[in-house]
C-alpha cells in the first residue's frame, strides 16, 4: 500500500510539472520563471480544494457517482478531474498574481 501512495505521487508530481511547463511556456503574459511557482503553488491548492468541495457535495446529497462503475474506470475519471483541477487552480492563481502586479506597477508608475 505505501509503495502504491509513492508511485501516485510521483506522477501526481510529474503531471503538475508538465502542465506547470506548457501553461506558463504557452501563455505569452505568464512567461516568467516566479510564475512556474505560483502556478504549481496553484495547481496543488486547485487540487486540493477541488476535493475537499466534491467530499463535502457528495457526503452532504448521500451520492455515490461511481456506484456500478468498474473501478479501472472511476481511477480515469478521477486522474482527469485532479489534473483538469490542477490547471484551474494553477492558471486562476497566476493570472491572479499577473492581474494584481500589473495594475500596482501601472499606479506606481503615474
């Protein structure tokens, strides 16, 4: 069990570096090495929240999604709702830390 934890880790790891590369290499306005941080800073707390609300919703209505489901095919949906998770918190933090510098630099600037 705690060798399985390790390897879900390490590609959870593997997976926020990837995406933390190609959004802030791709966005031309995110394109800064402290925007890598924010972003994965972002993604792990998207990551997080994103499943502390669905344990909170689903606890609170009784409601089991994967009832039925073979669990090969809830572990997809699952890995797909972490990463897609992951890029909301990661890109809604740095775009945050974008929006908010640019307009203090624009006021200092004047």
């Amino acid at each position: 069990m705690g060798v399985a934890w390790l390897i879900y880790l390490l590609i959870y790891a593997f997976g926020v570096v990837i995406i933390a590369l190609l959004v802030v290499g791709l966005v031309p306005s995110f394109r800064a090495i402290s925007n890598f941080f924010v972003f994965v800073a972002g993604e792990i707390g998207g990551t997080f929240g994103m499943i502390l609300l669905l344990n909170i919703l689903l606890r609170t209505f009784d409601f089991d999604p994967f009832k039925g489901v073979s669990l090969s095919k809830a572990n997809d949906v699952t890995v797909l709702l972490i990463f897609c998770s992951a890029l909301v918190g990661g890109t809604t933090l740095v775009w945050l830390k974008v929006r908010l510098l640019g307009r203090r630099r624009k006021t200092e600037g004047h």
